[in-house]
C-alpha cells in the first residue's frame, strides 16, 4: 500500500534556530512530492514541490526540502524559523496518474 | 484569479438532516478532490474526480456520502442522514497538473 510517513506529531523549535519536518514514503514509481501548510483556523496552502531536477527545491516563505531517493525521504527545512511558522504541516506525494497521498502532518510550534 | 470557492462556510445542521456541499474549482482544472478533516487532525480522503474518468469513491466512509461533479466545474457532496460523527471541515481542491490548490473549507456542525 502506498503511504507516508510523518515521524513527528509535533516539533518544537526556538525562534531564528533552524527546522526540520521529516517526511518519508513508500510508493511506486517516481512520485512528485509536495508540502502544503496549514495555518490555524485556514486552508492549506502549498508551500513547495519537487518533480525532478535538483534535489533541493526552494519554495514559499524561505522553506525549502531535500529529496533523497534512496531514502525515499523528503524531508522541510527552514535555516532560521519565526514564530509566524507555528503551523501544521503536512507532506504529500503524486504517483505518476493517481491521486494524492497526504501524511498525518506534523505541528511546528516556534517558541520565541 | 480567483481560487478554489466552497459554500457555505459553515453548516449547522441536526442528527438526521441531509446536508449538501458545494465546490468551485479553479477554471480549467481538471482534477478535483474532496477531503475531511477533523479539528486538530489530518485529511481523510474522499472522493476524486479527474476529467471525465469514473471518480475514484474509494474514501467515502458510508453510502450516506455521495458526491457529483459536472463536467470540469462546480461539484457537490452530499451527506445523507448525518451523523455527530460527521461534524467536521470538508476541503475541496482542485488541480490541473501538479500541485492542489484547496479551498477555504465548509465547516458542518452536527447537533
């Protein structure tokens, strides 16, 4: 069966330190993979994506992950965090023709 | 341009009630999904239309859900019979290659 995984329900992480949501799947094919963020009480909203080319995509609000193939991984990084990042988070990956696959999310919490 | 529309925003409705929830994707996006998202969770899939393909039902929880889309455009989804269970924010979004744009969700509320 197709999944992602999330490892971490919640992260928290000190303002101007740097972040990392982890996300890993397990589909077949080469997938595109997006992260998309949730704000309290808001829609998602797409944050970034990777189809193919350089490893490390860069997206909205100065976030940017890393895909590794052999780790299956793509994992959310920020260099410095604010605390207007405290959100939800959730990663998700496209088989090539099929439907979405999203994971459980992850809450980032940015304690100033 | 405009975005992914749902209406109403929020639904108040009693046990019993049936409840109908409407979608407006983005012009030309031929994809559209429907999810369910419970406070302080994550989504659970429902249905997804592509283009004029069988939807994909895979993810309604009961046949009390239904859901329709006509042609490219406005789609709906349908509780029949609601339960307590089902109050929580249906999201829709819609796609044309990539990425999912998601609308702002309807939020139903069952007394």
């Amino acid at each position: 069966a197709q999944s992602v995984a999330q490892p971490e329900d919640q992260v928290n992480v000190a303002e101007g330190n740097p972040l990392t949501v982890k996300c890993t799947y397990s589909v077949s094919g080469n997938p595109y993979l997006f992260w998309y963020v949730q704000y309290p009480n808001r829609g998602l909203q797409f944050l970034l994506k990777y189809i193919t080319g350089d490893n490390l995509v860069k997206g909205s609000y100065g976030f940017e992950a890393e895909f590794n193939k052999s780790q299956t991984s793509f994992h959310l990084k920020k260099p410095s965090a604010l605390v207007s990042d405290s959100a939800l988070y959730f990663c998700a990956v496209r088989p090539y023709g099929q439907n979405f696959v999203f994971g459980p999310g992850t809450r980032l919490s940015v304690l100033p | 341009g405009a975005g992914v529309s749902q209406s109403p925003s929020n639904k108040v409705t009693e046990k019993g009630k049936d409840v109908e929830l409407r979608c407006d994707p983005i012009s030309g996006h031929t994809a559209l999904y429907w999810y369910r998202q419970r406070l302080g969770q994550g989504l659970e899939f429902l249905i997804y239309f592509q283009g004029n393909s069988a939807p994909d039902k895979s993810g309604l929880p009961s046949d009390r859900f239904s859901a329709e889309r006509t042609g490219e455009s406005v789609s709906t989804l349908t509780i029949q019979r609601t339960q307590q269970e089902d109050s929580a924010v249906y999201l829709c979004a819609s796609s044309y290659v990539d990425e999912q744009y998601f609308g702002p969700g309807t939020r139903l509320t069952v007394t």
